[in-house]
C-alpha cells in the first residue's frame, strides 16, 4: 500500500492501492473508492455486456496512471468479441 503505490505499480500513490488482473477466465480489480476499497471479480468476464464494456473502456482509456501493458493486453483479448473493440493502435 505504501512503497508499492508510490511508483504507481500498485495504485496510483501511496494510501490508494490498485490491482487489475485477467487470465482466461477471471478479471480481477481492486481499487480505493471515496469511502472504501472497490473489488471486482467476474468469472468468464466475455459473457457479461457490462464488463466488456468497462474493459474497452479500460483498454482506451489514456492517463499516466494507466498500465499500459495490461491496456493493450485486454485490447487483443476483446478484438473480434463485441462488434465496438477497438484497439489502441486502431485509434
């Protein structure tokens, strides 16, 4: 939470910690919300609308505190899921 966020690898600075994961079946994310810690854990996230969604949103979304890894990860993993993926380099 401190030494690990304060280069933003795991969060955004110290006292805000944050985690995305996603394997093949899992997506995992943690983060610090205005009044407490924000968890979401979706089994087979491709077949939930709503977080695909998030996830492209995720994928293209542009700030200095985004893993830019991770980004182009989800990219490729939705590319030919939902008719709107687009990746980074399609932009």
């Amino acid at each position: 939470m401190g030494r690990g966020a304060a280069s933003a690898f795991l969060g955004i600075h110290a006292g805000h910690p944050g985690f995305a994961m996603m394997a093949s079946s899992v997506y995992v994310n943690a983060s610090t919300g205005e009044i407490g810690v924000d968890v979401i854990a979706v089994g087979h996230p491709e077949r939930s609308e709503n977080i695909l969604q998030y996830l492209e949103w995720f994928a293209l979304r542009d700030s200095p505190y985004s893993d830019r890894q991770l980004q182009e990860w989800i990219a490729v993993r939705l590319t030919g899921r939902t008719p709107s993926a687009v990746s980074r380099s399609d932009r």
